[in-house]
C-alpha cells in the first residue's frame, strides 16, 4: 500500500525565525505488514547488506500474546518474513535491534508476565548471525527491570533500563557481550515517571538520553552526560513525547523520532538541540490514533523510518524515506561549546 505522502505533511521551519528554510521531503512511505489484527513497536536496521525490521504481533495493544517479528528485504521494496520469535513466558514487546561488535545482528526487547505475583517484566537479548536463525534468548539485567534499547558505544553495549513495576525508576546499564550486563548507575533520574529511553553517543564521548515521561509531569527528558556516564543533569523538554529513538546524521544534526500528543497523537520528527534544550517538530509522517514507534537509519542520503500507525485502519507497519533539507549556514548547536554540560 502506497500512501500520497504531500497530502500529510506538516512541516515547521528548520529554526524559530527560519521562514524560507528548506523543508523536509517524503521520498515515499508504504505498508508493509498487515497480517496480525495489531502490528507495532518497530525498529530498523542494516545488517550485510540487507534491511532488518523488527515488531510486535498481537491481538491488540496489550494483550497477552505478543510475539516478535522479524522482516528482511534486499531493497527495502519487497519485505519477508524471516522469522517469528516467541515465549511461553508471556507477551513479548518492544523489540530493538543492533548489530554487535563481532557482527551479529541483536534484539533486545521484554516479556510482559501475564497476572500473578511476583516478577512481571523481564529484559530479554537474541542473537542471530543470519537474521533467520534465532537461538532461545538470554535474560538480562535485574528482574522487573526494562531495558528499552541497546546502544553500542566503542565496543560496550548501553541501555537504560525503567522499572514498571513498585513505582517508576530508572536504572544505567552496560555490557561487553550484549548478554552480561551489569549496573553503571543505579538511579540517574531521580525524579519520578521514568520510562523509554534511548541513549546517542557524540563525537566528543558525549551521552545524550532522551526519556518518556509518565504521571502527574509528563514531560520528555533530556540527559546529558560525559564519560565515565555515572553523573547525569537532566532538563524538562515541556513537551511530551512516546516511543523516542534518536540519530545522528552525517551533518552532526540530531534527529529525533517521537509519538506527540497535542493536537492529536502523532509520529513526528524533530530536530534535537541539546545546546538549547529544544525538541522542535519538522515533520509529521502519515500517522494517527494508535502509533509511533520508529527505527531510524540513514542510508543513501535519505533517513529509512520503520514505524506503525492505525491513521487508516488497524495498526499497520510502514516504511517512510525522507530528504532532509540541507542543514542552514549557521549550525543548529556548536558540539564545540556543548561538551555535555
């Protein structure tokens, strides 16, 4: 299924005062999975030279059935199956990928315990060298601890992991293997309604974390810290965001992909200003009601993003390719004059 993608932009210009900014393109975006009654939670990748995209079956948002799947495809046009991971341990959920050091392809996602006492949520890791052939998983970090995304960072994996489960917390982790990972930080938010979170390395070892939000202040979170990652400073965005993933791309502008809420929910791309502290919306991909999500790649001078949205019908899994607009003389932030601070 092919969407019109100009009958759904809206855009806002690069910078407050921009004007005549360029604008961001949508090249093309496509459904590409449809069979579960619910598909969502996805993520992206290349991996040997092939696209990977990663998400949740199920019969509906939180049932108790979900499985992941995984597609593949050569050119990113025609997509397959390549395999359906399942447990008997419950619903499986927000599936994240990443390509290890010694070249395997990784998921990292939970299991959700259907009712009962005792530990409801579990983070879990697989491993393929093929993207077809998925051996059990491996359960990592603390029980009732939800790492929401790994990142890899100079050979260490890294995932900031929330606790659902007795009060909403957040917990640093790192890994050598991807399957051992021990704590760095026991708490770097203090505050309350910790949730997603996904973390950006820079170029000056720098760590950027942008944070969901739950309860009574929902707004976004953005943490800021140098190596070695253990003292974080946290600023409110004043905007809340779903399902955050985060890219850098060749330009040293940061891309971030979030669900919005106001006026309507929404999949979105900002720019990210960790100088100025500032999430600011430049794109909204065809989107609505129960969405977001997305995986973010950059590839051929276009941005890949996998993402799900129930704007047409049920929640489907789309592929969108964006032209970014060529970044303003004057660069958004100054790595030079940031250094984490």
């Amino acid at each position: 299924m092919r969407l019109f993608a100009g009958m759904f932009l809206a855009v806002l210009p690069l910078l407050p005062g921009a004007g005549t900014a360029p604008k961001a393109e949508i090249v093309d975006v496509k459904a590409i999975w449809s069979r579960a009654p619910h598909n969502a939670f996805t993520d992206l990748a290349r991996f040997k030279d092939r696209w990977y995209c990663v998400f949740r079956e199920g019969l509906a948002h939180g049932s108790p059935d979900g499985k992941i799947r995984v597609l593949t495809s050569l050119d990113g046009e025609v997509w397959t199956s390549a395999a359906l991971l399942e447990s008997n341990l419950g619903d499986l959920r927000d599936p994240k990928l990443s390509v290890t050091p010694d070249n395997y392809l990784m998921i990292n996602g939970g299991v959700a315990v259907p009712d009962g006492e005792g530990v409801r949520h579990q983070s879990l890791v697989w491993f393929s060298q093929d993207g077809r052939q998925w051996p059990e998983p491996v359960e990592v970090a603390d029980p009732r601890m939800w790492i929401w995304r790994v990142t890899w960072y100079q050979g260490r994996a890294y995932g900031m992991a929330y606790r659902k489960q007795g009060g909403r917390t957040l917990r640093f982790y790192t890994s050598k293997n991807g399957s051992d990972f021990q704590t760095l930080v026991e708490q770097p938010f203090t505050g309350d309604g910790a949730s997603e979170a996904t973390l950006l390395f820079l170029p000056d070892h720098s760590a950027l974390c942008l944070m969901r939000r739950e309860g009574e202040s929902s707004a976004a979170q953005l943490g800021k810290a140098m190596p070695p990652y253990r003292g974080w400073k946290w600023t409110d965005l004043g905007i809340r965001v779903g399902g955050p993933n985060l890219v850098r791309v060749p330009d040293g502008r940061i891309v971030a992909a979030v669900r919005l809420y106001e006026p309507v929910p929404r999949t979105a791309l900002c720019w990210l200003d960790p100088v100025q502290n500032r999430l600011t919306e430049f794109l909204t991909l065809p989107s609505g009601g129960d969405t977001s999500y997305a995986g973010l790649v950059f590839h051929q001078n276009l941005l890949w993003i996998s993402y799900y949205s129930s704007h047409i019908s049920k929640p489907m899994i789309y592929i969108a390719k964006v032209k970014l607009p060529t970044p303003p003389e004057e660069k958004p932030f100054d790595l030079n004059r940031y250094k984490g601070k």
